[in-house]
C-alpha cells in the first residue's frame, strides 16, 4: 500500500506530458527494440495454469524472452536451471494441449516450449 500511495503522489506532481519530445521519442525507441527482441508475446497472465505435467509455462516463457532480449541465453540457460526445478521446466511438457485454449494470446505454447526446450534442456 506504501508504494501505491508513493506512486499516486508522484503521478500528482509530475502531471500530464510531463517528459519532452526527447524523452518520449527516447522512451519509444527502447520499448520498440524490447517488443522486436521479445520472442513469445506472454503476458504472465497464468491462464494457462495450472499445467497437468507442472510445467511453469510463464517462467519458461519469461526465461526464454529474457535470453533474447538480453542477448544472454547462457546467463538466462543459468537461471533457468537454478530458478525452475526439473519438473517445472518446458522438457516436461506432455503436449497434451490444456494449456493453448485457454490462452488470451492465442499462443501455441505447445510449440513454444518446445522452442525453450530445445535452447535450455539441451
């Protein structure tokens, strides 16, 4: 409750267009390179849990675009071992596609961790 009232008072003080054209343009760079380097447009929105297999799917997910978008895939290779247990991880995926309709992005997370699979269980 703290860190909302803390981030309504400074939304009170900075006000409306409160950044210049610099920054705004600055601000809207950085934002398109993230989307380019996002690989699977999850939204963590966790619709798709819980998986029958225990898979994590946002986390593998999350894992996955952060590889990308940091140009690290063996630190993030790291954190994925050391952040999912095994039967977490998307090589657990049994495919057996509870998870796909009932996702707001229409994502074939089936294939997707497949993808994370093959990049991370290796």
């Amino acid at each position: 409750m703290e860190q909302l009232n803390e981030n309504i008072d400074s939304a009170e003080i900075t006000g409306i267009n409160c950044m210049s054209t610099s920054e705004t343009k600055l601000l809207e760079s950085v934002a398109k390179l993230f989307l380019q380097r996002t690989r699977i447009n999850c939204t963590d929105c966790h619709y798709c849990l819980p998986c029958p297999s225990g898979v994590s799917i946002p986390d593998c997910f999350d894992y996955y675009n952060k590889a990308y978008i940091y140009d690290d895939i063996p630190a993030e290779k790291f954190r994925y071992h050391l952040g999912l247990q095994e039967s977490e991880r998307a090589s657990q995926c049994t495919r057996c596609g509870t998870c796909e309709p009932k996702c707001p992005q229409q994502i074939p997370i089936m294939d997707e961790l497949k993808k994370v699979s093959e990049l991370f269980d290796k």
